[in-house]
C-alpha cells in the first residue's frame, strides 16, 4: 500500500509544532556560563564587531545562516497561498539546507508581496545572515527583486526557484547527452513554460553550450516569438535568447525534430505521439509536479531513451536539493559576493560527475539526494570557480 504522506505530515507538524528549534551551542549552567554567553563578557565581542564588521562572521552565527525568504506568491506547485501557508515549506527547507550543506539558516515570510518593499526588508536584515535564499516568490517580480538585491548587497543572493533548478537540468543534461551521444551545440531543445525557472534554465543551457536558434521556448498561449503581440518584457527578453527561425506554432509543432523537451508547466500536455515525431533518442524532462507533462508510465511507451521528472517516486528525479546546499556552502566558504553563471555550471558538473561510467544509465543520470558527496563536491566546485 502507497503511504499516505499528507497525513504523515499534518501528523509530523502537529507533533512538533513545526520541523525548527533554536539550540545553544554553548551549555548555560551557572552564572559564570551566564557571564560569558551574555553580559558582561559579550560586550567585549560585540565592540571588536564594532571595530571591524567582519568579524560578524567569525564571531557569530551570520558566517553559517542563509536567511530563506518568500513572500508566499509561488509555493510550491500551490499558487499563491499566503506567508504563513509558505512556512512550513521554508522550515523545510532550512531542514535541507542543515542536513545537506551543513548550513543554518532562518525561514522568513513576508506579509507584502510589493517588490519595494521585500528588497526594503530584505536589505535591512541581511546584516545577520552570510547570504539570501530566496524562494516560491512569482515571476516576474522574482526577477527584479533578485537582481536588485544581488547588486545592493555584498552577499550571495539566489533564488533558488530559478537557479537551483537550472543547475540540476543542467547537470541532467549532460549525462543524457553521454547516453544519447549527442553533443550541446547541436540539439534542437524544446521547453514548455516561460516562467522563473524555465527563464533560468534557458539563460544556463545556452552558457553551457546549447545554440539560441536551436531552441523554442512555449507559454500557454504556444511558442514565444517576436511577432506575437501579447509579449511582456521577460517575453521578449526570451525572443533574443531562442527561435532564431521566428517559428510559430503549439508544442506538437515545436517537437518535430526535437532532442530534448524540459517541462516547466502543467501536467498531462504532452502526447505519446508528439515524442514521436522528435529525433532519434529523445530526452524528456517531465518536471510538473505533482503531474508531469507525460506520466512516467506513458513516456516509458515512447521512443524516449531518457526520462527525467520531478516526483521522487520514479527514477532521476531532478531535485533543487543536489544543487543549493553546495552552492550556497561553496559561495560562503570562498567569501564570494554574488554567485555567478561559472560558479552554476561548475556546480552542474560537480553533479552530474558523482554519476559513474559504470553507474550512468537511462535509469542514473544523476545522483541520488542522500549521496553525501553531493554538497561537498558542489561546494569544493563552486569555491573552486568563484
């Protein structure tokens, strides 16, 4: 019998009112413990802060804690459900990013979703943190609010929506490409969906490799072209990135001749029939969750060679987790300011090599999240590229 994991986990946070505590690292026993840990002793630490700030991060928790950030517009695959439904999704995410990256962190949701204002907020507390998570906030505000911050302050800043999973496509992308024995620079790619993390992915793919012209990218309304009318400026941003042809058309059309398709969208949209009419040995990335693009079990009955989704109950499952506990930990041990486009693509490598010769399949090409080696060798690579 399937276990019921949504009442598991009504169960789980009932039992411990959420997944979070605060624990001192140091014991409190007897007044000599009080002395030190707070006053008179940490006046002595907080005036060599004041003397030089950057001690803040030797001295204090700000040299390991990544603050988690969402406004609530974009949970998961929930819509935009409100800061206080978004924070049981970000306590799990600072879950992750403790037991994976060895990194603290602080869940915050916001009650405002005016763009001004989150970069305010987030600009006034980043003194306490070693870096900006910032999560399930929607597009096209995401974008703005990320850039902004990423100039405005002198800390990592990543939102992982979009980033962490274009590094883990990524890195999905080139162990298929191994098995399929095709290379980047030839592979006519087909994504389904203009949204923050489709944006992303397409910007990585092509400084990895992948032509402009060889690559559609569709919305609802199907490919994103420069002669549609209905285009906001992200979209037509998109335009100068992909579909050097102008080619219009639905996803049927777009998949003719195809190598690879990444869906970033909604479930059940793409037909046994369409996988078809691609190349020889097509990749499919089915993404949606909780219902992909195609069910496993329907892409298992075309022609595809590679099938990737975001479910963790079928094989490769292309997870954020494998991505943004390195990167953050690599960005933060190196003492790096912003994470860059080099640092992604080394973090997409260090992943797709934990995937041994002997290992790589249709079935493995990538590792698995409780790999170990995973943060550790993302963050030694990112560290390394900084």
């Amino acid at each position: 019998m399937k276990k019921d994991y949504s009442k598991s986990a009504i169960e789980l946070h009932k039992k411990y009112k959420g997944k979070l505590s605060t624990v001192s690292l140091a014991k409190l026993q007897n007044k000599d413990d009080l002395s030190v840990l707070y006053t008179p002793g940490v006046a002595a630490v907080s005036l060599a802060i004041a003397k030089d700030k950057k001690l803040a991060r030797v001295l204090t928790m700000k040299g390991r804690t990544i603050a988690v950030v969402t406004d609530g517009s974009a949970v998961l695959g929930l819509g935009n459900i409100g800061p206080e439904a978004a924070l049981p999704v970000m306590e799990g995410k600072s879950v992750l990013f403790k037991e994976f990256g060895g990194l603290d962190s602080v869940p915050i949701v916001l009650g405002t979703q005016n763009v001004e204002e989150i970069i305010s907020i987030v600009k006034a507390i980043s003194p306490g943190f070693a870096g900006i998570n910032l999560e399930d906030i929607s597009a096209p505000r995401c974008f703005e609010i990320e850039s902004r911050l990423i100039e405005e302050l002198d800390i990592p800043v990543m939102h992982d929506d979009q980033h962490g999973t274009a590094i883990v496509v990524l890195a999905a992308l080139i162990n298929s490409l191994k098995i399929t024995k095709k290379k980047a620079e030839d592979v006519k790619v087909v994504i389904s969906g203009a949204g923050a993390a489709s944006t992303a992915t397409l910007k990585l793919l092509l400084k990895a490799g992948v032509k402009p012209k060889n690559v559609l990218i569709l919305d609802s309304k199907g490919i994103i072209h420069i002669k549609r009318e209905d285009l906001n400026n992200e979209k037509i941003n998109l335009c100068k990135l992909s579909n050097g042809k102008h080619e219009g058309g639905d996803l049927e059309k777009a998949l003719i001749g195809a190598d690879v398709f990444i869906g970033m969208s909604m479930g059940n949209i793409l037909k046994k029939e369409w996988v078809e009419t691609m190349n020889d040995n097509p990749i499919i990335f089915a993404l949606a969750n909780p219902v992909s693009e195609i069910s496993y079990e329907d892409a298992l009955k075309t022609k595809a060679k590679v099938i990737g989704t975001g479910r963790s109950d079928h094989p490769n499952q292309i997870n954020n987790v494998l991505a943004f506990p390195g990167v953050f930990r690599g960005a933060i041990d190196s003492g790096a300011k912003r994470i860059t486009d080099k640092m992604k693509i080394a973090a997409a490598h260090a992943i797709a090599s934990l995937v041994s010769k002997v290992e790589l399949s249709k079935g493995i090409i990538i590792p698995d999240p409780f790999n170990k080696k995973v943060a550790k060798s993302v963050a030694a690579a990112v560290a390394k590229a900084k």
